[in-house]
C-alpha cells in the first residue's frame, strides 16, 4: 500500500496549523490580560525558547522514527518495557478532550462572523449582554454552529492526510497569514500601537504569582501543539530525509510570530478604540467588537476578516487534535479512516454539548465544580496538567529511553555543535521545569 506524506510544504504549513490556533489569537491576548503582561510574556517566551523548541523536536523525532500512531510509535521505539512505554502513547486522549471545548469556541466564531456582517455593539457594556447572553441563554445557536464546526472537522479527516488535512492548511494557512498581517499594518498606523507594545512587552514582575507561572508554562505547551501527539503523529507522514530541525524551527517562529502579531493587533485596537486591554475569555467577544464598532463601516469588514482568521486558525489546529486518535484506530484496530473520523468526532462533539450546557443558565448549577465549570475544568486540566505531562514524557523518553546513538545518528548531522545542548534539555531542564510546574500546582509555592 502507497503510503500518504506531506509534501515538504505541506508538512510544515499542517504542524504550523496545528500550532496556531485558538491558543494564539484568543487564548494567549486575554490571559496575558489577565495576568499582567510583559513578566507572563517573558515567562511564555522563555519556555518557548528553552524548552518548547527542544521537546517540538523530540516530538516530531519520534514520530518521525516510529512513523505509526502514537501508541505503536513508543512501543516500537522502547528497547525494552514496550507494553509500559505503549501508555506514552495515550497522550494522545488529551486532543480529544481539548477538542470538547475547542468546538463549541469555533462554534462562537462562526456565529460571529455571520453577526459581524450587518451588527457591532455600539458600547462595551451593549457587548457584554450580547456575548453572556449567547453563552448563558442560548442553546440552540450555540448548538448549531457547534455542529457545524463537527461535520467541518471530521469531512476533512475522512479525507486523510493528503486530500484532507494538508490541502486544507495550504489553503487556510495563507489566508489565515494575510488577513493578519493587512491588520497589522493597520494597527501599525494607529498612535496607541506604543502602548501596546509597553503593555506587552514591559516586565512588572510583582504580577507574576505561581498561577500565572503555571499558566505560561502551560500555554507554551498548549500554543506550540506539544504533549498530545499532534506534531508527533504528522511526523509519522514526513518525507523520508527531512530536515527536522529546520521543520521545528519553522513552527515555532511561525506560532510565536503570530502570536505576537495578534496580540499587539488587538491591544493596539484596544488602546485606540476600546477600553483598553480586557481581562477573560470574553476579550475577542465582547471588548474587541466593541472597538470595531468605533471604526465605522470598516470595522465590519475588520470584524468579518478577523473572525475568519480564527476560525481558520481554530479549524487547522482541530483536525490535528483529533487525527492522533483517529490514526491509532487505524493502526491498531484496522478500522476505516472514515469509521475512525467519524466516531471520534462523534465522542468530542456529544461531551463538547455537556460543555456548552455548562455555561447554560439552569444547566450550569449541575456542571460546576468548585471554582470551574466543566467547560474551565476540560481547559484547564488539558493545557495545565495533561499537556505538560505528556511533553515531559516526551522529552525523557527521548533523552533516556532510546539509545542515545539511535537519536544522534538522525540529529547530530542536524544540530551539529548544537547536538549536547538539545540533549540536556531534554534531559535536564524539562523535567526540572516540570518539577517546578507541579510544585506550583500543588500549592507549595
Ligand atoms: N496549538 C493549538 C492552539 O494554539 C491547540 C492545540 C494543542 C492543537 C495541542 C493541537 C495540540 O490553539
């Protein structure tokens, strides 16, 4: 059988899409909001740098070398304890369970881009009722874009790696890219873009308490796509002799650039039009909206591209959360690519309802717990907890497990002098970071 592979290309546009996504454009301006800008940025910026850079090419080195799913791919890969190591591979839950809140957004940007054509609140507070009421009130079109969002996803999983997810980043990618780079340069034109870059990019490091350094560290992970096997099961269809380095490299600029363009976008729109920068998840929703309205007419062709973009950034970075499981049904349990798609989308999209209905007046009383509901909690243990773990796994099992001649036969011509640094922290300075990580988590300090 002729196996389907990313064209060079390809391969780097589908692990970029993976990597860009709600993380980048929704996620990453509103905690860096909520936690005080600059320090959060510098911690999420170091992490990327010292340690997400390193484990984004463990990932891809194993897949790359096991070239299965992720389960067979450490079970084959293991010298020894192979049905122990085969568990690593289970990271892989984490996509499907991020994929549960994950649709149920993309669902409110699809909303929001048919609304945006004719409609823009006129204040923040008009946007405000306008969001909550969508979120705490209305099932049924939160259902129905849900939906939408469900059959999106899994149409292009049923069509594989080449026909489905490639062609659609070849697409969405660039298009994703120029949207925000035309409203970019916008912003750049604006006189608040200095405060938005101060806001950013100055360090006050009294905001920063150990939550805000558990979330930085998590969102390194959860915006670089690393710990579930997403880059990991897309290097199981690289070309044979690919440059990994130079893919990783790729995504990590691409993800961080974007990331950094999006939010001095939206702060700079913020500054100039808005109230400054907000706080919540409600950012992209409610105060962004708001500062579209000020710019007249223009602002509902900026409001319409902009929700296209994440839907696209949201829409790339799904199919990568979900293929890893579907790819193991494949591989283990022969079933179809198209049985496979179907029950994995089905498995995301019923417990992504239970999601939804935990923001539902009524509804929420049931689905919430302590000081989440289930929809914060599925966010919060996937990015905070599973996806660091699964990164740590990651970065032992490379740096431990397998024979370190196997690892510098491939990386060494790669990495060069740079080889022994890659390895220490892969060894070293992840698991220590880790440590710290769930420290922190545990509350002791
Ligand atoms: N990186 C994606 C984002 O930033 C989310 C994601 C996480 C995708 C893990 C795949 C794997 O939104």
């Amino acid at each position: 059988m002729k196996i389907a592979r990313f064209s060079r290309v390809g391969f780097i546009l589908a692990a970029a899409g993976s990597a860009v996504g709600l993380g980048n454009i929704w996620k990453f301006p509103y905690i860096t909001g909520e936690y005080g800008g600059g320090a959060f940025v510098l911690v999420y910026l170091l992490t990327v740098l010292l340690i997400g850079f390193s484990i984004m090419i463990a990932e891809m080195l194993i897949g790359y070398m096991g070239r299965k799913d992720t389960v067979t791919s450490f079970e084959n890969l293991a010298p020894t304890n192979k049905h122990l190591w085969k568990y690593g591979g289970f990271q892989a839950l984490a996509g499907l369970f991020i994929m549960i809140f994950y649709s149920v957004v993309i669902g409110w940007i699809f909303h929001y881009i048919v609304t945006s054509l004719t409609y823009l609140p006129s204040s923040v507070q008009e946007a405000e009722t306008t969001f909550n009421l969508m979120l705490h009130t209305d099932i049924w079109t939160q259902l129905f874009y849900h939906s939408a969002a469900f059959i999106w996803i899994t149409y292009v999983l049923t069509k594989g790696i080449k026909g489905g997810i490639e062609k659609m980043n070849m697409v969405l990618m660039p298009a994703l890219m120029i949207i925000l780079l035309g409203m970019f340069m916008y912003a750049l034109s604006l006189d608040t873009f200095g405060r938005a870059f101060d806001f950013m990019f100055a360090s006050d490091w009294s905001k920063i308490n150990s939550e805000a350094f558990v979330v930085a560290v998590g969102h390194a992970f959860f915006t670089l796509s690393l710990g579930m096997g997403a880059i990991m099961t897309y290097s199981a269809s690289m070309e044979k002799n690919s440059n990994l380095v130079r893919n990783a490299f790729w995504v990590v600029f691409l993800d961080t650039t974007i990331a950094l363009v999006a939010g001095l976008m939206l702060f700079t729109f913020l500054y100039q039009y808005g109230a400054g920068p907000a706080k919540g998840p409600g950012l992209v929703f409610i105060s962004l909206p708001a500062a579209f309205y000020e710019m007249g007419i223009i602002g509902n062709v900026f409001a319409v591209l902009f929700f296209l973009a994440l839907a696209f950034a949201g829409l790339t970075s799904s199919v990568s959360l979900v293929e890893p499981m579907v790819q193991y049904f494949i591989d283990r349990f022969d079933w179809s690519r198209v049985k496979a798609s179907i029950l994995m989308g089905l498995f995301f999209y019923l417990i992504g309802i239970v999601a939804l209905l935990s923001n539902i007046d009524g509804f929420k009383e049931y689905l919430t717990w302590g000081d989440k509901n289930f929809f914060d909690w599925v966010d919060y243990v996937t990015a905070a907890i599973m996806l660091p773990a699964g990164g740590l796994i990651m970065a032992v099992f490379v740096g431990f497990i397998i024979p370190k001649s196997k690892v510098s036969a491939i990386m060494k011509p790669q990495l060069g002098f740079a080889f022994e640094a890659w390895y220490f922290s892969l060894r070293y300075l992840t698991p220590v970071a880790m440590f710290i990580v769930m420290l922190s988590l545990m509350g002791v300090f």
